[in-house]
C-alpha cells in the first residue's frame, strides 16, 4: 500500500515534475474532486474510474459487544467504480 509520499515520489518520476510541484499537483487534484463531490458532483476519469455520492439508507445494527439493535442513521458516502481498463488487472 502506497502512502501519499511514495505517491508524490511516483508522480514525480513519471511525469519529469519537481516532487513539491507533484504534491501540489496531487493536492490540488484531491481538493478539485473533494468539492465537486460535496457539491453532488460526479467525477469521471475514463479508463481509470469514476467517483459518485450515494445515500445509503437509514438501517438497523448490532453492537457486536453488547449485542444491543441499535439505530445507523442515513448517510451520504463516497463510492468508486473502476473503469475497464483498471478493472482487469
């Protein structure tokens, strides 16, 4: 699993970018997908995936500690489905 560094540094590598311009890069692109998401947006990257909201419905839960039914309240969260080419590997 890579963290944001070694995605900084990889970014930086393969695009010939100085490794502070990749963060900003990545930050940037990071906040971009952030508001549109907040906004009610939907980001599309073809060929790599796309980014939606959904709202996941109010539900009855257990507590595994207690084993009491508690209530989860309906909530809004982030989903991602791979595009094809990402999905094959």
């Amino acid at each position: 699993m890579a963290n944001k560094s070694e995605l900084i540094n990889s970014i930086a590598d393969k695009s010939g970018l100085s490794k502070a311009d990749s963060k900003k890069a990545l930050d940037a692109f990071i906040a971009s997908v952030s508001e549109e998401l907040k906004a009610g947006g939907k980001i599309a990257l073809v060929g790599f995936g796309t980014f939606s909201i959904t709202q996941k419905a109010a539900r009855k839960g257990v507590n595994p500690r207690t084993k009491a039914v508690i209530n989860i309240p309906a909530k809004k969260v982030v989903k991602f489905k791979a595009g094809a080419e990402l999905g094959e590997l």
